[in-house]
C-alpha cells in the first residue's frame, strides 16, 4: 500500500536524540528547545518563538493570551480542523464561522467584516495547504476594528505572503509539527510565535504554568513564583532534538516536496485543461511549501469512485475535513455568518494525494498513471 502519508526522516536524528538523552535534561527549554526556537526566531523574523507539544496547545495558549472571555465572538473560517474552534470555544467564546474562497479554500477576506459584531475579540485565518491568505486585508480589518489576529499555521511552515512567513504577519501565530507536517518532532510538536512585543512577556508566563520561571533561569528574578494563569505548554527536549535534524535539513525537506508537488501538477495538467478536474491555485504574491497535493472532482460521488479505484491499486488518498458548522459541537458553539456558498459544495469534491518527504518516484509515477488510468 502507498500511504497518504508517512513521517519525514532525515537521518539525524537518532543522534541528536542520543545527545539530548546524554544531556541529562529530557524536559522542556533544553538545548535542543533552545536552538529551535532561536533558527525560528531568525528565519521567520518572530519576536519571540516557544516550542509547544502541539499546534492544539499553541492555539490555546494563544485564546489564555488574549484573555477570551465567555460571550466573545472569535471569526475563523469552517474549513479547518477543530482544534482551530476548539482552543477559543474552551474559554467560552462563540465561534463565528465565514465562507472560503473557491480558489485557495482560504476564509474569504471580502465575508469578515459582515461578520464583526462589538463582541468580536479575534480573526483567525488558517493558512490551508500552506497557502497564505490575503493577510493584508485582513490586518487592515483587524486594525479597523481593534482586534486580534491569530494566524493557524500549522501547514504553513516555510510558506510566505509578500515575503514575510505564514505566521509571523498576526499578532499570534501557531504552527504545527505533527507527523502529518512537512517537518515533525518526531509526531507530535507545534510551536507559537509570539510577534506583538507587548505579549512577549505574558506568552513565556502562561506557557510555564503561570510562573515566572523563564526569568528566573535567565537570572532576572531571584526566585520564581505563581503570577498568572497558565499551563504546561512545553515540548520535551528529547522532541527537540528530534525537529532539530528537520530544521537543519528545511531547505532539502522543502525542495524535495516542492519537486513532488510540481510533479503531480505537471502530469495532471492536462485533466484539468479537459475541464474533468481542478487542480489548487496559488496567488501570484504566495510561495507555498508543497504541503499537500489536492484535486477537485465534479462531485462526492465522483471523488467516491476515484477513492476506491486507488484503494484497489493500494493507494490511500483521502479527503479532508467536514465543515465544523455542520458538526453537532459547530452547531452549539458557533454560527454561519453569511451564506454557505462554496465550504460545504468544495469539501465534498477535494481529493489529497499522497504526498511526503520520503515518497519515491516510482510510488508516485504509479499514483499519476493509476489516477490517469481512472480518467481514460
């Protein structure tokens, strides 16, 4: 069987978890936690960047960041996964769900503003594929109306709008490492990125149980205490050293996908000149990093035939998410703003191939040609 995905490995790092072991310090905000966040730091001009065990932790350290509060309203498109709902509805805010674009399947910037109310606290666009959205637009609503941006990255590590990385443009931006993502900690991992210098603070505070004791370890206090409220928000160092090997081999990781990427876009080309499927759309001002490969077929029942044609060639390709507002928790914690013109109709044709760091050329000659052969 083909997979639809498979963990990257690099090589090195087996090593590098054998020298976090021989440290004598496996726990969070280790060397290896400490070179992560300082090569982030550097390459996507964050202020401030902490490793977290999940984009699901960096997401809810961000809602506990920004004090929401019950009966606030925070925007975000339905197109996504549920932690994106998730880490705000947690501290009893209303989810208020915006049609995507038909083209990049991001939340459609024209559709957030109709949706602000005086209880608005928050906009968070998600970065779908790795594509960014038009976060111009969506800065300058957020200035308009006094609010927060919380960018969901999570595939969007390596991935730029205008020149400037996916999540470092809000005031919050949270990535993700799971093996599912174009550079793991070996499974699970996410990391927040903290770019409003008034939140720097606060953010490594509740990130350590509400303590103080990033300063203290830095000699700034005498003695650390319990200041706020907080949680365990920290990555082991073993998984550090883990996502170091990755982020040394970034450029390679990110170039290999991109090659696959564009090798799948050049094959099915043709199909999606016939007009028999639509294959993604990246803006002119976006570089992407290839997270995934996706196609559109004309139906749910075409993207059900073609489903199981791979699967008999022993090939896994899936779709991706429900729309949360069509989920029972959507329905009782969020809304629809606006019509649902294109969430529902373009979930139900999107079709991701396999796609990953480690997938040889013959496996994905033999996914083009068995996917040519469906459409022959």
């Amino acid at each position: 069987m083909i997979p639809f995905n498979a963990p990257p490995v690099v090589g090195t790092e087996i090593d590098y978890m054998q020298s976090a072991m021989a440290s004598g310090k496996l726990c969070g905000d280790g060397g290896f936690t400490r070179r992560c966040q300082q090569w982030m730091e550097q390459r996507f001009a964050s202020k401030k960047v902490l490793l977290t065990p999940s984009c699901t932790a960096s997401l809810e350290m961000a809602a506990l960041l920004l004090d929401i509060q019950p009966g606030d309203e925070v925007i975000m498109p339905s197109y996504t996964f549920v932690s994106t709902a998730n880490a705000f509805v947690l501290r009893g805010a209303t989810i208020v769900f915006v049609d995507i674009r038909p083209d990049t399947l991001n939340i459609d910037e024209s559709k957030i503003e109709a949706a602000i109310t005086d209880k608005t606290r928050a906009i968070v666009p998600v970065h779908y594929a790795g594509v960014a959205c038009e976060m111009d637009a969506i800065m300058a609503l957020a200035a308009k109306y006094h609010l927060y941006v919380v960018e969901d990255a999570a595939q969007g590590v390596m991935s730029t709008y205008k020149g400037r990385a996916l999540g470092s443009i809000g005031h919050i931006g949270c990535f993700s490492f799971h093996e599912t993502k174009n550079y793991t900690a070996g499974g699970e991992g996410g990391a927040t990125l903290i770019n409003d210098p008034t939140l720097v603070e606060r953010a490594e505070i509740i990130r350590e149980k509400g303590t103080n004791r990033s300063q203290f370890f830095r000699g700034q206090v005498d003695k650390y205490t319990w200041r706020d409220v907080g949680s365990s928000y920290l990555m082991a160092d073993l998984q550090a050293a883990y996502l170091w090997a990755q982020l040394e081999a970034a450029e390679c990781i990110n170039q290999q996908r991109l090659a696959l990427w564009h090798n799948y876009e050049e094959a099915l080309a043709p199909l999606a000149r016939a007009g028999r499927i639509e294959l993604p759309t990246i803006p002119a001002d976006c570089v992407h990093n290839a997270h995934m490969f996706y196609i559109k077929l004309r139906d749910e029942a075409d993207r059900s035939r073609l489903i199981d044609w791979l699967k008999e060639a022993e090939i896994l390709a899936v779709f991706h998410y429900i729309p949360l507002h069509s989920s029972p928790a959507g329905r009782e914690f969020g809304r629809f703003a606006g019509d649902d013109r294109y969430t529902t109709a373009e979930s139900e044709r999107l079709l991701r191939l396999p796609l990953f760091y480690n997938l040889s050329a013959v496996n994905q000659r033999t996914v083009i040609n068995t996917l040519l052969s469906y459409f022959a």
